[in-house]
C-alpha cells in the first residue's frame, strides 16, 4: 500500500467536548478547555483529534440532535474559538477533524420548522413525510400530530431526531421518493455544504455518524447508501484529497467501497470478533482467557487487506462515548498495557478514547445525562487531578456526575508513577515513532502456527524493515526460541530474557535482519 498523505501516520484521540476541561465554571467543558490541554495531548504522543459534536443543539442526544450545523453550541463557546482550536491544533503539526451527523437533525431545526409548514417550500422534501397524517411509516419509526403539516415524519434513533431524506431503495408508497430522485438532491447538497464549509474554516476531515444508514430500506449489499456517500463525497475528496472521512459504519467491505479512508471496527456486543481481544465475557488480553487469538487474526487480515487493496484503513479504537469503557473488562493496568501494545503496533488508525490512558473507570448506574442513559457511566469528567471535581472544573457542581475514583485515578498521578498506564502509552508510541514498520499502511503477518496458542506472535513490515511482535498475556511463561538473527528492540516485563521463554504479561519487539 502507497500512501503519502497525513492518514499513514495518524494516532487519534477522542474528546467529548462536554466532560473534557471546564474554563468558565458552568460545570460543562468548552473549546477553551481542549485548547488548554492540547500540549498535554501532544506530549502522549497523538497527533489528531477527533471531536464529538459541538454543534447547536437542544441536546436531548448529546448534541447527535443538531439545531444548527453552521453554529457551535454557546455552552463551548462560538465559532471563532472553533476556529481558533483549529489553528492551535495546526500550529502544532496536529490534524483535527469533526463529528459530522448527515442522518437526521433535532426537532429544533429551522430545516425541520420549515419542514413541518402546511406551504411548500424549499425545506418541505428534505425529510421523510407521509401524505396524511392519519398514515404513519409502516417499517420505520415515525412522530405525528404537533405541527400543521398533514403528514407522519420518520426519525431516527430517539423520536426527537427526524430523518433526513436520502430516498428509499425500495420503495412501497407513492409518498417515497427513490434514491435518486431529483428531490434527494437538495439534502445531498445540504450536507455537502456543511462538509465544505468546516473544511474550508480549517477542519481537517469528519468521523460520520451511522454512515450505514441513510438510504430508507436499503438491500443487504447497503448500495443504496454506498450510492449516496458516492454522491456527497465524490466531489470533496477531489478537491480535498488531505481530508479524512472516517465512518461510523463498522462494516468496512461496505463502508470502503465508496469514498470513505477508515471504518471504525465498533466494539460492541453485535460484533463478537471486534470485541474478542478486549471486550465480553472472556477478551482474549484477559490473563485468565483461555482463547487463541489466531480467529481474530483471521479476521483482522481479511479485513486491512481488503482496505489496503483500496489504499484505505480501519481504525482499531479502545473505545468511545457510546461503549462502556474498556477497564471494565480489562480490569487491572496490566491487561491493558499488553491490549494497548497491540492496538499501536497492528496495521489501521488508532483511536484513544479520552481518559482510557488513565484507565478511567466505568460508573454502574449513572443518572442518564442527555440521552445517555448506560453510555452515560463512560462520558465522566477528565480526572486531571486529585483536586475538587478532578481538576475539571471549578463548578460546586457538575452537569455529569464525577468519577468515583479520581483522587486515585487521575492525570496528576499518573504522570508522576514512572510505572503508570499513561506513562506506558507515552514509552509505546515514541518507540513506534521510530520505525516505518509500524506506520498505519504497513503490512502484518501473523506468525502462530494453528497448534501453537501461546505466545502471541506477528510481524509488521515495510521497506527494509521486518519487526516481530510477541505478547504473552497469561499469568505463566510460555516457550519462546527467536532463532533469525534479531536484535531486542524493545522489551516489558521480560529485561531477564532467557532466549527460551517469554515472562507472563510481557512483551518482546524484535527486529530482524
């Protein structure tokens, strides 16, 4: 795979805008806040940053239920600070890119208000309506009955986000509009406006928010919405071939074929091999997991080939505002160290999820805040400190309800342990730093015969560099004979090297001639 642009090298953090940092103590955070931590983002070694919406919004999902797309929500701050984070993060040879929702809107929308008007106008097709109010969508989710317009709307996810129309595929009524009608049009070119607009102000690109899931009663193949991203994207990425689309679609055969440059792979219980190395009931970087790690490398392979074969990646995260947070399952530092080690030397776009390089914890039970209900445990405050509210904010209290482990678990103290998490993910990524076979775009060859489980072994090459990987996550050392002429490179929890065995939760990186 050849691939010059930014994306090769790219190590992504997340941030949710609302618990990151706190500057003007309304007890929610803002622009000013990430920009205040962005040398500390740097300093862990990332070098991009995706946002989660911070558009205007009545946030009844978190601000997933946009107001208005061309506006950034008063609580973070305005658009000149947006702009302002832009320039920062450039300044520091950093990329940056936004939460792009195309789905559907918040009910708030001045394009739904002027949707719901009995009078035809401009934004009257730009959502899914029914012709009689007395008739609702029979196969999709649909509100009714508290605006003048004779008709049933179709939402999304929560009833407070109706739906964007992109068409049906299959169309049953005659109130359905084919994808490619004519009508569509105008809410392809809606979003690529708002696509060009940010891009043209600085962004360097858009995570996409379920992608998967714009065309109404899509096949199985998903070519309705693989036809839609064709007609919005096309055109942008001629014109903006540095900026990067990744999807929400976790589905990369399907999300790749159209102009997407990464799949997210989503770890979540649908898809048991994307959470089968550190999620479930028994993740693989579980010391007591009995599994082998060869059915996931099956996968992982059949995967980043078929995105390489398109110059394009999938992007391996250690979570995200929607998923319970990774320490619940790899419960001790340990196991995290070695499921981290993997995730930054295999092939893909890494994305670290704010606060999991502190091992932030998971609170059961949490009171929903905006529609977060069980995500909401995993959208904490930053634990900065051991300070009131962790050094978030100043606020007597807090929108979101703070971790309950912060005087422990916090940024302070884990710069200051030289053994810590934070301080590992630091030592890993400038090691990886150092050699091209660890970029995104290079190639992986997993080395474990199908008779040998332990320890776990691959290969990460590209050019003249060839660099073996071998992870032993059990709690007892496992037989391991390195018989080419390498040279350590790199080492943890196994310095006492016997050239026969590999210590337990340890790892040896070795380059070979």
């Amino acid at each position: 795979m050849k691939n010059n642009n930014w994306f090769s090298k790219a190590l992504f953090y997340e941030i949710y805008p609302q618990t990151f940092l706190d500057t003007d103590g309304d007890g929610i955070g803002d622009i000013q806040g990430i920009i205040q931590k962005l040398d500390y983002i740097q300093s862990i070694g990332f070098n991009a940053i995706w946002l989660n919406p911070l558009f205007d919004s009545p946030f009844f999902d978190a601000g997933y239920d946009v107001r208005d797309y061309y506006k950034v929500a008063p609580r973070y701050g305005t658009n000149e600070y947006l702009y302002q984070l832009f320039k920062e993060v450039h300044k520091r040879g950093m990329h940056i890119i936004l939460d792009l929702v195309p789905g559907h809107t918040s009910i708030d929308s001045e394009w739904f208000k002027k949707s719901c008007l009995q009078e035809k106008n401009e934004f009257s097709d730009l959502y899914i309506w029914t012709n009689s109010i007395w008739k609702a969508h029979d196969d999709i989710p649909s509100i009714r009955g508290f605006y003048e317009r004779d008709g049933s709307v179709a939402t999304n996810f929560f009833s407070i986000q109706p739906a964007l129309n992109y068409g049906f595929w299959q169309v049953k009524n005659d109130y359905e509009m084919k994808i490619d009608d004519p009508r569509v049009e105008k809410t392809i070119k809606a979003m690529q406006d708002v696509i060009v607009f940010y891009l043209e102000k600085g962004a360097d690109g858009f995570r996409v928010d379920m992608a998967g899931w714009l065309a109404k009663r899509d096949d199985e193949k998903f070519s309705g919405t693989i036809y839609i991203w064709d007609k919005i994207l096309k055109p942008i990425k001629e014109k903006y071939p540095e900026a990067f689309f990744v999807s929400e679609w976790s589905s990369p055969k399907d999300a790749l074929r159209t102009y997407f440059d990464s799949d997210f792979l989503l770890q979540d219980a649908f898809r048991p091999l994307h959470i089968y190395m550190c999620r479930g009931e028994d993740p693989y970087f579980k010391v007591s997991s009995k599994k082998s790690a060869k059915e996931y490398f099956d996968f992982y392979l059949d995967t980043i080939n078929f995105a390489f074969k398109r110059n394009k990646y999938v992007s391996i995260v250690s979570g995200n505002h929607d998923t319970v947070r990774i320490s619940k399952t790899l419960e001790d530092d340990e196991e995290l160290k070695l499921f981290y080690a993997l995730m930054y030397t295999l092939p893909g776009i890494p994305f670290m999820y704010y606060g999991d390089e502190i091992g932030m914890k998971y609170l059961e039970n949490a009171k929903s805040v905006e529609g977060g209900y069980h995500r909401t445990g995993s959208r904490l405050p930053m634990a900065w400190d051991d300070s009131m509210n962790g050094g978030f904010s100043s606020a007597k209290e807090t929108y979101t309800p703070i971790s309950k482990e912060y005087h422990q678990i916090n940024v302070k103290n884990e710069l200051e342990d030289k053994n810590s998490l934070l301080n590992f993910i630091k030592r890993l990524i400038a090691f990886r730093k150092e050699y091209r076979a660890f970029d995104n775009d290079a190639g992986l060859v997993y080395l474990n015969k199908d008779d040998e489980e332990l320890p776990l072994r691959y290969l990460r090459y590209k050019e003249n560099e060839n660099i073996g990987i071998i992870i032993n996550p059990r709690d007892q050392k496992a037989p391991l004979a390195l018989y080419e002429p390498y040279k350590i490179i790199y080492q943890y929890n196994n310095e006492d090297y016997d050239g026969k065995t590999i210590n337990p939760q340890s790892i040896i990186i070795a380059r070979f001639s």
